[in-house]
C-alpha cells in the first residue's frame, strides 16, 4: 500500500467517527458536571464530590472516544491508528 493510499485510508476513518462535541453523551456528561460545580458554589456539596464528578465526567468522554474509535474493524486501521507499540504502518 502506497503513501497516498494509506493517508487516503486514515483521512476516511477518521471522517466516519463523530466528533466527541457533535455525541450526545458527551453534552449530557458536561451538563451534569456544571451542575456539580454550580452546586458546589451554591454550598450544597463539597469539593470532593465535586472533584469526582469532573474526573468522572472526564473519563466518560474519553471513554466514549474509545468505544467510538473500537467500533471500526481492526484490519481497517493502520498499525499506526491501532496503538500497536512499535509498528509504524
């Protein structure tokens, strides 16, 4: 596979994943964590649920990119694109 083919390649899946800002659990997710700062300013709850809920928010959006980027069949990725140590493909 040719340079161009594989730039080609990469350019086409990364157009078919959804931007973390266009999914809906992302927004649900940061909604939820300024309520949780709003609510910590207003004295209702502590920093450290506070500071849970941020991390936690946090992980959710990442851990969505990650599913979203899962979904795309192994052999359709470069070496490069699947986290594979070494390879650079």
């Amino acid at each position: 596979m040719t340079d161009v083919q594989m730039q080609q390649k990469i350019q086409k899946i990364q157009m078919s994943l959804t931007p973390w800002y266009k999914q809906k659990t992302s927004w649900t997710t940061i909604a939820g964590v300024l309520g949780t700062i709003g609510s910590y300013f207003a004295g209702e709850v502590s920093l450290m649920p506070t500071i849970w809920a941020v991390v936690g928010g946090l992980v959710i959006i990442f851990g969505r990119q990650g599913v979203e980027k899962s979904r795309i069949p192994y052999g359709e990725l470069p070496a490069s694109q699947r986290g594979d140590s070494d390879i650079v493909g």
